[in-house]
C-alpha cells in the first residue's frame, strides 16, 4: 500500500515546488487529493504550463528531487512523490479539473454530458463551464467527492 501523508506536510512540499516553477516563468496548479483538501495525500499532482520536454526539464533540475521514479514521477528528498501533469495554455483549465478528480466525480459529470448528447470541451474553457453547460452549480474540488448528494441533486433538476 502506497504510504499516506498529512495533508499540511504535502501542502508545505507543494509550495516550495509552486514557487521553484513561478521562478522559472511557468504557471502551475495543485490538482489531485492536495487540490481537493483531503486529509491524506498519496502524491503531489500537479498541472504546469509548457512544453512537456521544458517542463520535465525543470522539474528534474528541482534542487528537492531525490530520484525519478519515471518519465512525470519524481520522489522528493522529503520522502514524498510529485506528479507533474505538462499541459498546453488552451486545456490548462481543463486538465486541471480532470485531474482533481476524483474519478468518481469524473466519470459521474461526463455521463451526464453523454445523457445530454453534449460534448466536452477541453479547450479554452473556464471551470466553472464545465458544470453550467449541464445545469449544474460549479462543485468545489474538496466538495466533488460528495457524488451520492451531486447526483441526488441532479435527479431532482431533470
């Protein structure tokens, strides 16, 4: 079983990477458990803006890299693991909402596209979009593992 670790501990790993990246001139978000404020978190993923070969290359240069565990895993001297998700400007948003997840949440908001014979778009798109182009309110990453109530809801608004 992959080692858990408290919430604040990946949050203070995330900031030290956030801002070695700003540095370097890239966007970059939490995604995942971290982004979704669970409790415990397994890894740090996060999207970052560029070319996928500059951005792995200055992740691998992160003075706090241990080791590369493969080509978007790299485990931390802290003992921790970071994901980086390279990403284009224009599905930024979108990876970002994908990978928050979680898959559950996902695979619950894309059947409802599928039912409304809607199809999603990844490009350019605010987050927010992704909820009001199928009637529903914009679900807060560390509110999207409530499905059972999301969909409850829904149910009531078809």
């Amino acid at each position: 079983m992959k080692k858990r670790f408290e919430y604040e501990f990946a949050l203070k790993e995330y900031k030290k990477l956030y801002r070695y990246i700003k540095e370097k001139g890239f966007r970059c978000d939490a995604s995942g458990s971290l982004r979704r404020k669970k409790g415990d978190v397994g890894d740090i993923d996060f999207v970052i803006e560029g070319p996928e070969k500059m951005v792995l290359e200055i992740i691998a240069l992160y003075s706090q890299i241990e080791k590369p565990i493969n080509k978007y895993e790299f485990m931390l001297k802290s003992g921790i693991c970071i994901h980086a998700i390279p990403e284009n400007s224009s599905k930024y948003t979108f990876t970002l909402w994908h990978s928050t997840g979680p898959k559950s949440h996902v695979k619950f908001i894309e059947k409802i596209y599928a039912e409304k014979g809607i199809e999603i778009i990844e490009e350019n798109i605010h987050e927010d979009e992704i909820y009001s182009k199928i009637g529903i309110e914009y679900i807060k990453p560390e509110e999207r593992y409530k499905l059972q109530e999301v969909e409850n809801d829904q149910d009531r608004k078809i």
